[in-house]
C-alpha cells in the first residue's frame, strides 16, 4: 500500500485529473448549472446533470484547476478555495436532486476551504454544516467520489453519503496535514508524518468504515507508491473504468428501499469516530 506521503503528493500533481475531466470521459448528456440560482456564483463548485456510466443524475464536486501556478507535489497550491457562496451552489445541488428525484454524486477533491474575513462573515462554517445536514436527510440516493484531497469542512460537507468510492491516492483529513502540523508541532515539515498517524488513506478510511470501495488508479500499480499506480499516469483509463463503476453504484442505490436506504444512511454516519 503507498504510504500517506505518496498519496497526498500524489494527489496534489498538476496532472492529475479532476471532476471536469470525470464528466467529459465517464458522462453523457452534461448540462451545467451555474450559481446558487441567487446571483451567487463560486468557481471553486461544479454543478451539472449528467448521464455518469449510463445513469441520470445530479453531480456536484470541486473544480480543481489543471496545471495551475502553485500546484505541486510539494504543497497544496492555489486551487480553487471553497467559499460559503460554492456551498450554497452545492445545497441547490442536492435540492434539485430531491426534486427531479436523481441521485445525487458528490465528488471530493479539494485543498480546503477559504480562508478569509469575508468567507467567515459570509458563513462558511453555517453552510459546512447547513450541507452536513442536507446529505444525512437528503431523501434521494447519494454516492460520494474521493477523487484526490479531502482537506477540512469543504471536505466533509460532501461525504456523508450512502456509499462512499476512494481512488487509491485520495485522502480526508479534518485539516490540511501541514495546517495539522503546524499546530501539533509548530513546523509544517512534519506534515506527512502526521497525515499518516491520523490514517488519512484511502486504506485507512475502508478499515474505518468511512470508504466503501477503493479503485485502484493504473492497472499497473505495483503497491510501492511509484508513479505507475498514479492516475496522472493515464487519466482517461482509470476516468473510464471509474465511470462505469459509479454507474452500476448509483443503479444499485436507486434500486434500493428509499426508506431502508435513508435509515441505513444515518445509522451510517452516526457510527463514525466510535470504536469499531
């Protein structure tokens, strides 16, 4: 299994691919929506109707950039913050998707939240938890993709899910591992260190029930951590093998009893963090 440090490095690579580039390998039928339908607009969100393997359905998810200033191996970069406006895209998100009655797809893949004077006064941390709640009584089926960073609340307001699919390198922490660091030891150089004691994995996750099923990026993978298990290696093979797979998740979750679904859900997330 790669370690933490392989997996964040891994998932911070320029080329590594995004939500944008899931839809236009693995969906049909894409149609964008833009905003919280209030003026708001947030770059950081991507909302959109598609057909994901086959399937009809809301997908919302953060929209990294490609090669961007900044974004490296070596740190979280740039990116495309979350700000409270791109959690009010993503609330509508999950509104419209109750409505149509589509399952919904989120997809995690984020350095972390805005960090800002007005992103607090704009009520980011009410709309981290406004989007908790939607997803734990959101009636319509829910499938959450960790796609690569899971840094922080812009994070977690997307996982709580019925499913949840990792990619090998993807990772979900509480806070960033260097923001993790810098607290615990006043220095951001022991940022993987404590990335991997906090089991921040994809492997970890599965042991922990948080992750469901985890996808292996590149056929080839030999479990070292070298780049050939690296979906930057040949994005659109690991894209289309993983939208056939979130195709058959998401037919199976429609399939199921809408009341035993949502029950199973909330049982679900009420378990997390106790001892196993």
């Amino acid at each position: 299994m790669p370690s933490a440090e392989v997996s964040i490095r891994a998932s911070r690579r320029a080329e590594r691919p995004g939500v944008r580039d899931l839809l236009r390998v693995a969906a049909e039928d894409v149609s964008p929506l833009s905003g919280t339908g209030a003026g708001e607009h947030d770059p950081g969100l991507l909302l959109a109707l598609a057909r994901v393997g086959g399937t009809p359905c809301v997908v919302l998810g953060h929209n990294r950039r490609s090669a961007r200033k900044g974004d490296t191996a070596e740190g979280p970069g740039e990116g495309q913050a979350l700000g409270p406006a791109g959690l009010r895209t993503a609330r509508r998100g999950m509104h419209i998707a109750a409505e149509l009655g589509l399952p919904l797809l989120t997809v995690i893949d984020t350095a972390g939240a805005a960090l800002s004077r007005e992103a607090e006064e704009g009520g980011l941390a009410a709309e981290i938890a406004r989007c908790l709640a939607d997803m734990v009584t959101l009636p319509a089926p829910t499938l959450c993709l960790l796609l690569g960073q899971g840094a922080g609340g812009a994070a977690l307001a997307l996982l709580p899910a019925d499913r949840v699919v990792a990619a090998r390198h993807a990772w979900l922490s509480p806070l960033p591992p260097e923001g993790a660091s810098a607290i615990l030891h006043r220095t951001t150089e022991r940022a993987y260190e404590v990335a991997a004691r906090q089991g921040v994995r994809s492997a970890d996750l599965l042991a922990q029930g948080i992750v469901d099923r985890v996808v292996e990026e590149d056929a080839s993978d030999s479990g070292d951590g070298s780049r050939a298990g690296d979906a930057s290696r040949a994005p659109d093979a690991f894209l289309s093998r993983l939208g056939h797979l979130l195709g058959a998740e998401l037919a199976a979750l429609r399939a199921q009893d809408p009341d035993e679904r949502l029950a199973a859900r909330r049982v679900r997330h009420r378990r997390i963090g106790l001892p196993r």
